[in-house]
C-alpha cells in the first residue's frame, strides 16, 4: 500500500490556505470547510477540513522531508514563518526543525536521507 493522504483538523479553511500555499504546496481542492494540497515532491497530498474547536490534544505531526533543510527553512523565515525549533540534528540521525500551522498542527520539515527507511537500527527480516 502506498500512503495516500493525511488530513488535518483546520480552524480556519482560508488560513491554512494561505499558510501551506506560501510554503510552497499546490492547491489542488479548495472548499468552504476542505482544502487538499499536493506535495511538492512525488505525488502525495495532504488536506485540512473545516472544524469548530480542536481537541485538547490532536497529536498530529506533519513530516515533509527536505533535501535542503537550512536553506528551506531560511526561505520559509524570510517569508516570515517562525519556527519553534531551528534544524538541529536529532539521536535517530534525522535533521528536523519545526513549527505549527494556523491551527496549531505541529509540522516537521526534516533531511533524514538513507536513514527514514535504512537506520542502522533497522528490523532484519
């Protein structure tokens, strides 16, 4: 199976289209309570849907890898996106920095490289 899409709980429809557009992802489906944006490498999308008050505790994480870590989030912050954790590298050998949409979803830009699928500590059939 092939992962299809994540979707997120939005507070705002028109601010998470905004925010993700900016960021660089492609509109492809924009409705008054869902929105679905394709993945600016591969085919892969993910989408937010309109709610009225978010759980106490959503414990979403969206994680887009990028080749370039630091100078993407370098960009992003001259576009004015702030990141509550600058790229720093991580003890499961990925380099992650973070920040959160409009309606606090937490997102993780990321460069793990031939560590995602192969870490050293990987299962051995």
């Amino acid at each position: 199976m092939e992962l299809n899409q994540v979707t997120l709980p939005a507070l705002s429809i028109a601010d998470s289209v905004r925010f993700y557009r900016a960021m660089g992802f492609e509109l492809i489906v924009n409705e008054l309570h869902y929105a679905r944006f394709k993945s600016t490498v591969g085919n892969a999308t993910f989408s937010v849907h309109a709610v009225d008050v978010l759980g106490k505790s959503q414990g979403f994480v969206l994680y887009f890898e990028c080749e370039s870590l630091d100078e993407h989030v370098t960009e992003l912050q001259s576009k004015g996106f702030v990141f509550s954790q600058e790229p720093q590298d991580e003890t499961w050998l990925w380099r992650e920095a973070r920040l959160t949409d409009p309606s606090g979803n937490e997102i993780c830009l990321y460069y793990a490289g031939e560590n995602r699928l192969n870490p050293p500590w990987r299962v051995k059939e």
